[in-house]
C-alpha cells in the first residue's frame, strides 16, 4: 500500500503535569505513526514518559467517544445512543434556555479543569460565553491556588528560580513533592547537581519513589511541616546561621519572627511531627550552611486544611539565610506565573461582560448539587477537560449530585469517564493531536507550541469549536464568540510584554518551544525587589492578616488530622493519603486503558504494625471508612506509610473498585485556610476486616 510520503509535525503534550514535553509526531496518509520526544527540547530533551509514550494507543483507542451520545437509560448508567451534532447542539440550546429562563443565568456552570492545559483549549472562549450566559463562575482551585497564594502572602508572588538552575544547588531539599513521578524531567537535572556533590533532601510524610533515592528522607505527620519549618528556623537563629546583612535590607518583621519561633524549640516541634529533634537540628544546620540551597515544592503539601499557611512559613526559610543570592539557591515551585503574567485576559470585550455574581468552588461541586438551599438550585452543568465524579472530594456527594433527575448535565469528553456516564450528552472530544494550541509550562520556562498533527478523528471537535458551535445554536449574534482558534492564540500571547520579546507566532511555530525573555541565569531576588508592599519579603503580613491569618507565620493542627478534634480521631484514628502513585496513570487519565496500571487494581497501603492491631493479614479484605463513606479494598503492608498513616493511590475509576467506590469517596471537601484549594489530605479513617 503507498501511504505517501512521511510528515513530522511538532507539538508539546498538553497534560496536567509540569514538564510540558515536546514532542514529534510522524504522520502518514493523516495517521499517527509514531511520537517520541524531540531531542531539540532544552527541558525533555527527547524523552517522554511512561503515560505519553504509548499515547496513539489512546488516541486510536477503540473505547473512544466518536460521536455526540444521548442517555437512553437511567442517569450514571452510562447507557447512551449515538445522535447527530446538530441534535446535540439544538438540545443544548433548548435546555439552556428554558433553565435560564426560569431561573436565571446562574443556573449554568462551566465545570473545568486541565484536562489539556493548553493556553485556548483549557479556557478561552468558554468564559466569554459563560458570560454573556450569565452562568454562575467556576473557581478553579483545585490545584495550586492555595501554594500560590501562600507564597505570595511571603514574597508578594508565586515566582521563583528557574526549575533547571538546580544543577548549580549544593543542597536541594524536595519539600512534598515527588519528582520523579510528578516532574521526572527534571530528575536529570537534580542528577546533574548530584554528581557535582549536591545532597538530596526529601521530606513528604511517605517514602515515595523520590524518597527512595533521596540522600536523606524526612518523614513528617501529614500536614505538620509548619511546626518543622517554624523549629528550623529556631535554630538557624539560635546558631547565628541567618544571612542577616541579607534579612536586614530585604526581609520585614524579622525581630518579631525571632520572637515568634522562639517557642518552637525542636522538642516541640518534634512531639507534633514524629521526627526526631536532632534530626530536625541537623536539618536546619545544613540547610543554614551549605550554599546554593534551593528548596523545591509543587503542590501535594497543599491539599491540607492549613495548606496555605505551609507554603507561606516555607518562603521564609530561604529569606532567613539569603539563599536568594546565589543561582541555583532560594524556592521553585509552579513557574506558571512567569508565563501567565505574560498573557492577556481575553474574558470578554469591557461592555459585553455580566457574569452571574456567584462563585462555584470547583473543589465542592458535589456540595453545590446537592444543596436544598442554593438560588437558584444548578439545574444545568457543562463539563470538559475533567473528571470530577473521581477526581474532586467527597465523591459520594458529587455522585449524588450528578443523578439528580432535574440536572442537565453535558459532558465533553474522549472517553466515557465517571462523569460522562451521568451525562444527559456526551460530545465527542479532540485529543492534543487534533487540534491547535500553544501549552504554557508550570515546570520550566518554555512555551510549546502544538500544531494539529492530524484530522479530528471520527466526529470529534475541539473545546473551542464547540464553545463557537453553542454560540450559533444559542443564536448569539457577537462575532468574539466566533474567533478562529489562530485568533484567539494570538489575543492571548502578549507580545509587547517584555518577557515575550523574543517570541513571535511564525517563530514559536516554526521552532515548536521557545524560552521566555528573562535573563539566563536568572536569579531573580539576588537585590530583593519582591513584589509586596514594602518590596521586601514580609515575615509579617498584612495581607495574611486580612485573610484571616496570624500576622506571622503559624502552625496549626488540622481537625482531621494529628493533634485533631479527639471525638473524630478517636472513631478514626488513621490519616488517609490519597496520592499520584503509578507511573502510567494521570490523575484519572489513562487508569482503563491496558498496560498503564499496576496488575491487581486499587488497595489500601498499612504499616504492618496497624494491620496487626487489628487483626488484618496482608492482602486481605479490608473496609476503609470514615463519616463521608466506606470503601471496600484489598490491604497490602506497605513500606511507605508511618504508623497511623495509610494510604490509597488515587485514579482508578469507580468500575475498577470493588464496590464501585474510589478513593475520593473518603475525602474531606473542606475548604484549605487560603487560595480556595480543599483539604484531601486531612482525612481521617478507620480500617478493619472486611
Ligand atoms: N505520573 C503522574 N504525574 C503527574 C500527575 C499524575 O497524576 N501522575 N499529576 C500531575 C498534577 S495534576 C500535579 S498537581 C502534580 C503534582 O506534583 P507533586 O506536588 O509533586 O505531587 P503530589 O503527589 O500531589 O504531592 C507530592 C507529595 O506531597 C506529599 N504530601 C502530602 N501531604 C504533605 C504534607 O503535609 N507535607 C509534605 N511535606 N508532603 C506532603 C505526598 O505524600 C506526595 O508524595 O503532578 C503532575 N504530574
Ligand atoms: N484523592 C485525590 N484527588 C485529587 C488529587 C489527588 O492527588 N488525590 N489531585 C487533584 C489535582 S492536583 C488535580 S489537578 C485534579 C485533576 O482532576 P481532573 O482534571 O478532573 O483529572 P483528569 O483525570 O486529568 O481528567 C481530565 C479529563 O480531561 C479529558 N481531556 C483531555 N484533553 C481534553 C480536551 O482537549 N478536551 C476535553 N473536552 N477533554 C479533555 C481527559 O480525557 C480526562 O478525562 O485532581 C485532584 N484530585
Ligand atoms: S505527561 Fe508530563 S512527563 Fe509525560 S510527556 Fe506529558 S509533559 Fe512529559
Ligand atoms: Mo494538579
């Protein structure tokens, strides 16, 4: 057969992750024939990983939705039959109407997350049509707003050192977060550093696969690393190891952080932590004196009911010893916002705009659905780029939500997830392959470009073209709800921002990456000039004040968690972790799809000492519960947890568990202190014999 010549076509992976790859799609007679890494990339440098490696097999996949679907049967049944696009749309239109017609505007919401975080296909014109709608606003907060606004409280910004400056750091502390499964492009770099005689600190309350080969691992209770911080800094001030010519012209507040710490000697730290104090000692020490010393962070350590009040002691701790002098020294976490302060709001021309006032928090959508009280109720709900039956807390009371009969769900999706299976309407999605985008990074500071490699296959359309395709159903009449997907990428992309002078379309598109326009090296707070109110870092906050928070930085134990309220501790006495685990999953993607997960499905992971007081043999049957629902898995005695802590990982879907319950079941949908993130990891539950 003469499959015509072969194309290569550049793109850069499109998923929720910080690596943001590039890669090379060879394409003959319009199908994908292979994808590997590009070798050109300065971050990925030609490697994928072990999810995108086998992506054709999901993009070619026999299980994916082709066509819009209608339910035929009863709500979360997943039966469904195939209807046409014009169909779909025009009952789309209908049901909208008449909802807002009786209730009012804020009877929609756009349900979102990052399914694809590409710069159009994640949000763009969804929001300017959600607008005009006047649909209630979705927050998404999900992931990383709370470790953001803790920073920022600190440092008045999320930004921070470059991710690959850390071959020049001598002392790299991996503070929860687990590289080498969430951000395994940068391992290389930490290698780099390594050989050049860096130490590797990981402190994450389990023994990850990072923590495996760390050079030191640090095992705290969940949710108490602000008590280790808080000690830590009690002894680099109490042994003269605080950078004072530093603290004196950049820092605010440092007498009144001297006094403040001066109550958290290591023993009482350590009491709260389960670390012993000299290790907490030691740790502060080398911290205090080996230089460059960078502390690296994402967002697992977040997810708590005082998440943000981590992040925000975490940014003192390198203004302490003016670790921010030197490159390859200081804190990285997300470095999203050296892209998306280089990008414009696009939302709505100023006249158009009338938003519905009220906010959705993202992470309680299950509470929004099933509260007798909101007004008007949420009668209709549009979801794409996410899977929010499995992937938000409390999954039990979004399961409850998602079958009301008088919701009219449409979900967008390329498979038929937990969620798309309690659609009233399935639409049929693109993959990155098949369509246009420009992917910004949260790990490094590239941006990518993704040229569409082939046709949409089947009837499958991109989120953007059927935001366009709502609106002419809608009858709406605005042309900016019909910009091109070209338009749109090039409203979004602020070239007049200095940090974009070097970028042009033709160029990004023809060079498939291209670095942001700040200075290589960049050490970006060597002279202070932090974005806050006095321009220094602030280690008394007015800011932390107003949100809610003690003026200086503050440990406080989690009602869920160590130190909690006893009436709950006492019925479960475990702290539930419900971590990113296996290397071929993505949250919730790819978990159905062969050879991706670990053979066996889901199950419970117990310190042996636990599992012996209550008489649970490995590999048993076991029920784990707390108030929010019981979860029926098989348990395995697991190097990784501590005693009193267990763990489930997370992202099998509800067919995949034995009783059709997942771990988010058990999650808490508390709100953290600040940033609008939700407390995952502060949930307590009892395990016993099934
Ligand atoms: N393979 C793979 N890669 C992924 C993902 C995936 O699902 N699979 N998901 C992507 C997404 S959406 C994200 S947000 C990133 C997340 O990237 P990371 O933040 O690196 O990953 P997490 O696993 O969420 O959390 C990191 C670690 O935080 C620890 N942790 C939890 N509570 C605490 C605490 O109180 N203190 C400390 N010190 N540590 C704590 C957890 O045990 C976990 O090992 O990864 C992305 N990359
Ligand atoms: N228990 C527990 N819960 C967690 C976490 C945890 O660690 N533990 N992590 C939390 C975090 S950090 C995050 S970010 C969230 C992730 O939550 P979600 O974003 O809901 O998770 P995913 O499983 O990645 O779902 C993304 C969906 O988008 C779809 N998709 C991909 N590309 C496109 C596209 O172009 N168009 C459309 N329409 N759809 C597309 C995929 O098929 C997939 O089903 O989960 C959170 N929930
Ligand atoms: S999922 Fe992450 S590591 Fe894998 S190819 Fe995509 S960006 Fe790279
Ligand atoms: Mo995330």
């Amino acid at each position: 057969m003469n499959r015509g010549p072969a194309r290569e076509v550049l793109g850069t992976c499109h998923h929720d992750c910080p690596d943001s790859c590039g890669w090379v799609v060879t394409v003959e007679a319009d199908r994908a024939v292979r994808l590997r890494g590009n070798p050109a990339h300065p971050y990925s440098r030609g490697e994928l990983c072990p999810k995108v490696n086998r992506l054709l097999e999901r993009v070619y996949s026999p299980d994916r939705v082709l066509t819009p679907l209608e339910r035929t049967g009863a709500k979360g049944q997943g039966q469904f039959r195939p209807i046409s696009w014009d169909d779909a749309l025009a009952r789309i239109a209908a049901e909208w109407t008449e909802r807002i017609a009786r209730h009012g505007g804020e009877t929609l919401l756009g349900y979102f997350d990052a399914g694809t975080q590409g710069l159009i296909q994640m949000t763009s014109l969804d929001r300017r049509l959600f607008a005009v709608l006047g649909a209630s606003q979705h927050d998404a907060t999900i992931c990383g707003s709370t470790a953001r606004t803790g920073l920022t409280l600190t440092n008045g910004t999320g930004l921070g050192a470059d991710p690959m400056d850390i071959v020049h750091s001598r002392f790299i502390v991996l503070w929860g977060t687990n590289t080498r499964l969430t951000n395994r492009h940068l391992w290389p770099f930490i290698e780099q550093a390594r050989s050049a005689g860096a130490t590797v600190v990981v402190v994450d309350p389990l023994r990850t696969s990072t923590a495996e080969a760390a050079d030191w691992f640090i095992q705290p209770l969940p949710g108490t690393d602000s008590a280790l911080m808080l000690a830590m800094m009690a002894v680099l001030i109490a042994e003269d190891l605080v950078d004072k010519p530093w603290v004196d012209a950049h820092t605010v507040g440092y007498e009144a952080l001297v006094e403040r710490v001066s109550a958290w000697t290591p023993a009482r730290a350590s009491a709260i932590c389960g670390i012993p104090a000299e290790e907490i000692v030691a740790l502060a020490r080398a911290y205090g004196t080996i230089r460059p010393c960078v502390i690296r962070t994402l967002i697992g350590a977040e997810h708590h009911e005082h998440g943000g009040e981590l992040f925000r002691t975490m940014a003192a701790l390198p203004a302490l010893i003016g670790a921010w002098r030197d490159l390859g020294g200081g804190l990285v976490g997300s470095s999203g916002p050296w892209t998306e302060e280089a990008l414009i709001d696009i939302d709505l021309p100023a006249d158009a705009g009338r938003w519905g006032s009220r906010h959705i928090n993202m992470a309680q959508l299950g509470r929004a659905l099933t509260d007798p009280l909101l007004a008007p109720p949420l009668t209709a709900l549009y979801v794409w780029n996410a899977n929010p039956a499995l992937t938000a807390p409390a999954a039990e009371s979004t399961r409850r939500g998602l079958a009301r009969e008088d919701l009219f769900t449409v979900v967008h999706e390329q498979f038929l997830t937990d969620t798309a299976r309690c659609a009233d309407v399935v639409l049929p999605a693109t993959t990155q392959l098949e369509h246009l985008d420009v992917v910004p990074a949260w790990g490094h500071l590239y941006l990518g470009w993704n040229e569409a490699a082939i046709a949409p296959l089947g009837e499958a359309r991109s989120n953007t073209e059927v935001f366009r395709n709502l609106a002419a159903a809608l009858g709406r009449t605005e042309t900016w709800l019909y910009d091109s997907d070209e338009q749109l990428i090039s409203q979004r992309l602020n070239f007049a921002h200095e940090r974009m002078q070097a970028i042009s379309l033709p160029s990004l598109r023809a060079s498939g990456f291209q670095r942001l326009s700040v200075p290589d090296p960049l050490v970006p707070f060597a002279e202070g000039n932090f974005p806050t109110p006095s321009g220094r870092v602030q280690f008394v906050s007015a800011a932390a004040t107003a949100a809610g928070l003690d003026e200086l930085p503050d440990y406080r134990p989690a009602r869920e968690g160590p130190g909690g309220e006893a009436e709950v501790l006492g019925r479960y006495p475990l702290q539930l972790l419900t971590p990113k685990t296996h290397p071929g999953f993505l949250n919730s993607t790819y978990s159905v799809l062969p050879h991706h997960g670990p053979p066996g499905g889901p199950f419970v992971e117990l310190d042996p000492s636990d599992a012996a007081r209550r008489g649970i043999a490995d590999g048993q049957m076991v029920v784990v519960s707390n108030d929010r629902a019981t979860v029926e898995l098989v348990a395995r005695f697991s190097p990784r947890v501590r005693p009193g802590v267990v763990a489930i990982p997370f992202g099998w879907w509800q067919q995949q568990h034995p009783d059709g319950r997942t771990a988010n079941a058990l999650t808490n949908d508390e709100l953290a202190d600040i940033g609008g993130g939700v407390a995952f990891s502060d949930t307590l539950v009892e395990v016993l014999p099934a």
